[in-house]
C-alpha cells in the first residue's frame, strides 16, 4: 500500500525588537545568567507587564509578508502550566483572539526530477507570546540551573496548516519562511541563537484517504536539514508501524541526531490543560486601518516576487533565481552588479559560485564581502571583453579579495591580458601537439578527451593566457590537417 | 457544574489528603454551584469582557531600562548556584 504523510510545522521566531515583549529587558544575546531580568518577567507579585509597541508592529509586518487576515481586535491570554522555566507559572501568549488569522505562503519545492513546482502552504495562525527560560542540565547532578534572559523575549508563533506533503516540502517551507521574515525584518532567524525554532506533527494516511492518521509531533529539531531528516526518518517509522499491525500513538518525540532517529519522551503523558484565560494585567487592543495600511506599505518586494522577476527580466534559471533571493543581501549584491551594465547570467554565476566560494572560505557574509558588487562588475566586464579568459579571472578575484584593488589594475599591473594573436597561439599549439603524441594519436582515434591535455599543455605554455576559444580553433584545424 | 477533585489537585500541583479531598470538593461545588447562577442570563447581545477597564491599546515605546533586579533576585531564590537560579533536577529531555 502507498502512504501520504500530513505534516504541519509550529516555527517559533523572535522578532527584532530591543526590550522584551512586557518590559524593558534587553533581549541581547549572551548576557551573563539572569543579568537581563526584573520584576515583569521574574513574575513577582504586583509588577505589570505593558506591551512593547515595536513587537507587535513586527508581528503585524510578518503577518502582512504571509499574506495573514492581521485582526481588528486581538488580546493577550495566560496559558498556565508549571515548569521552572516559566517562573509566573504561565505565558503569556494569544489564544482565541491573535493578532494574526490565515494566511498562506507559496512556495517553489524541488521535485525529484530537479523540475520545480509551485505549491501553496496555508497558514492557520501567527501570533504574539513570550519566551521562556533556559534550563541548564550539563555538568550539575543535583539539580538544574535556570537562566531567564530569554523569559519574556518577544516571540511570534506560525502555526501552518496540515498542507505539506514530504521532508523536501518542508525543508522548502522553512527556506520560504525564513527568507520572506528576514526580507522584512522581522527577525534574524537564527537557529544557533535560537531566534527560529521549529516543531515538526507528522502522521500518514493511506493514499486516498481523506481522514488525518495519528499525528506525532518531533521536537529537538536545531538545523533545517535536521528537520528534513526528522520527518524523513519519522514518515519512515510510522509507515513500518502501520504495515506491522501496530497502531501509531500520539505522542511527541526528540530527534537524536547521532543516532538518525526519534525517541518517545516516554515523560508521563500528563493531560494538558492550559485552562487559557484572558490576562488582566493587559488590556486589548484594536488596530486601525491606518496603522496595518501603513506597515503594508513598508513591505518590500518579497523573495518569490524578485525571483520571479529576476527569470523574467534577466532570464535567469530557476534554480539561480531562487538561490539567489533566499538572501535578499545577495540578491541585491547580484542586481547591483547586473546595474553596471554588464550580463546578467554572468553576474549571476560568478556571485554564486565563485564570488561564495571565496566568502565562505574566508568565512565572511555577502555584507562583508571586500569585493562589492560594482567591483565584481569590473572584473566579469573583463572577461565579456575578451580581455582575460574565465581561468585567470578566478585568480584575479582572488588577489582583489586581498589587495582590494580593481580587476582592471591587477590585470595590467600582472599582465594578464588575454593573448588572442593568433601566431602566436598557433605557434604554442605546434609546440604541444609535438610533446604529446599520445594524446594526439588518441584524439585521432576518437577520444574527444584527449584534446584536453593538449588545451592544457597550451596553456601552461601560454601562462594560461591564451583566449581558448581560439586555441580551441587552431587545435582542431591543425589535427583534422 | 462537574469537576474532578484530583484532576483539579493535579493541575494545581496540590497534594491533597482525603479528608481535605472531601472538604474541597464540597467547598468548590458550592462555589462552581453560586456562580453558575451566571449561566441563567441571556448574553446573546452582549460583547464578551475581557477586561473590566475601559482601556485599550496601551503599549510602551521599545527601550531598554536595565533593572537592580536582577541581582536582588538571586539573593531571594530559595537556591542560586552563581548567577543561575537553581531548582530540583529536571529531567533531561534525550
């Protein structure tokens, strides 16, 4: 029997804003234990938490980015539940009235044939809540260590809906979602900070079957392609599950990433009950045409909007197109270099491959980059030009990444102008064809391969200056001669 | 209205003896009992009261105020191992 999975994600992401959701804590990364805290988010008797203007802005701005019904009128409720990483004893969080209703987000998945398709993952919710602490375990036998620097972080919680169908689905909604948020700034989306979490329900159904099968829900998940292999391995478990007569339990699960698999909490099931209720430390709020109408006007062009326009303007791939908007700081980098006038697929071959190959090997972001995007041009100008051949052009982005001068001037400063007369290319291939009978007499019987190692005797002759579509030429007269 | 003593107890983290278990339960009947008289007015019309002020759309502006909190809090707790809090060993969740 063929199975469909029914996946729904819950992301969690912080949203940029300076203090804390309640109060005016700053939300700054790696502080000493517990230097961030005051009586609000400690949660002692007779403190009053006031909403931070900025966090619900940014929750109402990313709400807009996925396409949500933003609310006219929202409130804030206490879910309650007791864990010493909540040290009111509740959250405050939103639960029949959040700030953000449905919503969708379309996204570009990658079929196995590498073909792309369109698919739409519809949002049921997005709404305001604080963080928690952080339980600290490691290294303490009798106890464990609490540090609320996050408590009271401003998080916005975006519940999709059951519409994803695979581990690649989800990976890709990830990827949508964390492009679109950071194209808005909304938030940094930084899994190793924790500034984006995400909590997997998986359950599958026989194919054709409309009612849901038991879901699971996998936490633990830190990295996107944790989250793939999570799903991947779960879909897998649950399917052998079924086919061996035993019935899926609804549960949640932790992804251990040595071992490649999910592991039931086996914590006692404890039933939930929330028993929300609306906080009357805080009043509700009504949200004016004018104030949504006016952060929708701040929104920029989004992720699949620019690529969409990036394949029809500069008709480039698919699959360029979409990598390059997954970060709006190199698709501008790309669009500032395609500004100088020079081709577009260059532009955008060079930037992915090349110009990110020396980034990441220098461990530097595409904001940091020493060569910007007009000084990239310069260089891809050279080769459209004829000036230099794509080999040298590596060699020279290299040296502009260290001496930070421009490709024109290392280029006569080096001589590594492009040889393109002809005599004297034709004068190099004599010499190579003559020191590599073998790979002439191979060429000759029909490996086109050969031609190769006499291209590259060619070049080393030349300092691999030579224009090769000429050498390529002059080769193939010569040997058919 | 219907309840269930040790659920209630349980969600409360209470450990309840049973004598204490046959006081609260009739105790918290009468009382779910008296407000449940609520139940008998027509609300149809009425707009649900989430709050009893008549305020809304009170917010504060996003600055950082560093607060002396922070250290006083950990002199409180009833346990602190250097500037952590520290409470009963949780289980570790793997």
């Amino acid at each position: 029997m063929t199975y469909e999975p029914v996946i729904g994600l819950e992301v969690h992401v912080q949203l940029k804003t300076k203090s804390k959701l309640f109060c005016a804590c700053s939300t700054e990364f790696g502080a000493e234990g517990n230097a961030h805290t005051c009586p609000v988010c400690l949660g002692w008797p007779g403190s009053l938490p006031v909403v931070n203007e900025q966090a619900l802005k940014l929750g109402i701005k990313a709400g807009l980015a996925l396409n949500c019904k933003v609310a006219e009128r929202l409130k804030f409720d206490r879910k309650n539940y007791f864990y010493p990483d909540l040290p009111k004893a509740y959250q405050i969080s939103q639960y029949d009235m959040p700030v953000n209703g449905r919503g969708e987000v379309l996204i570009e998945t990658k079929m196995p044939d590498g073909k792309f398709v369109e698919k739409k993952i519809g949002i049921t919710r997005a709404h305001l809540e604080e963080d928690a602490g952080k339980l600290l375990h490691e290294g303490i036998v009798d106890g464990s260590l609490v540090d609320y620097n996050r408590g009271g972080v401003p998080l916005l919680e975006i519940v999709s809906e059951p519409d994803i169908r695979s581990a690649q689905e989800a990976y890709d909604y990830l990827t949508a979602l964390k492009a679109i948020l950071q194209y808005v700034e909304v938030s940094d989306c930084d899994m190793e900070k924790g500034s984006l979490r995400c909590d997997a329900n998986v359950s599958v159904r026989p194919a054709g079957q409309e009612k849901f099968g038991t879901k699971v829900e996998i936490k633990n998940l830190n990295s996107f392609k944790m989250v793939q292999k999570a799903i991947q391995y779960e879909i897998e478990r649950q399917i052998a599950a079924i086919e061996d007569g035993e019935a899926i339990v609804q549960e949640t699960r932790l992804w251990n990433d040595t071992k490649s698999a999910t592991f039931s909490m086996r914590s006692k099931e404890e039933a939930h009950d929330y028993r929300y209720f609306p906080d009357p430390d805080l009043v509700a709020f009504t949200l004016s045409r004018e104030l949504v109408d006016g952060i929708k006007k701040t929104l920029p062009e989004l992720p699949l909007a620019k690529a969409r326009r990036f394949i029809k303007e500069f008709g480039l791939s698919e699959y360029d197109a979409y990598t390059l908007t997954e970060d709006k700081k190199l698709a501008d980098y790309f669009e500032g270099c395609v500004k100088e006038g020079v081709s577009a697929k260059l532009a955008s071959n060079w930037t992915l491959t090349e110009l990110l190959a020396v980034l990441n090997e220098k461990k530097l972001s595409i904001e940091a980059s020493p060569v910007p995007s007009q000084k990239l041009a310069g260089l891809i100008r050279l080769i459209e030009q004829g000036t230099i051949n794509g080999k040298i052009a590596k060699d020279v982005l290299g040296e502009m990444f260290t001496s930070g001068k421009t490709a024109d001037v290392i280029v006569k400063e080096k001589g590594l102008v492009q040889v393109s007369d002809t005599g004297l290319i034709e004068k190099a291939v004599e010499k190579a064809i003559a020191a590599n009978p073998n790979a002439v007499a191979e060429f000759k019987a029909g490996k086109q391969k050969a031609l190769g190692a006499i291209v590259g005797a060619v070049m080393k002759e030349t300092g691999g200056k030579a224009n090769p579509k000429i050498v390529n030429e002059i080769l193939q007269k010569k040997l058919q001669n | 209205m219907e309840f269930n003593i040790d659920r209630v107890a349980e969600l409360a983290r209470l450990s309840l003896k049973p004598e204490e278990k046959i006081k609260l339960e009739k105790e918290l009947g009468a009382i779910l009992a008296y407000v449940q008289k609520l139940s008998a007015l027509d609300t149809k019309d009425i707009e649900p009261t989430s709050h009893v002020l008549d305020l809304e759309n009170v917010y504060r502006a996003d600055e950082v105020k560093a607060s002396e909190a922070a250290e006083k809090a950990l002199e409180h707790a009833p346990k602190a191992d250097g500037r952590f809090f520290k409470v009963p060993k949780i289980v570790q969740k793997d």
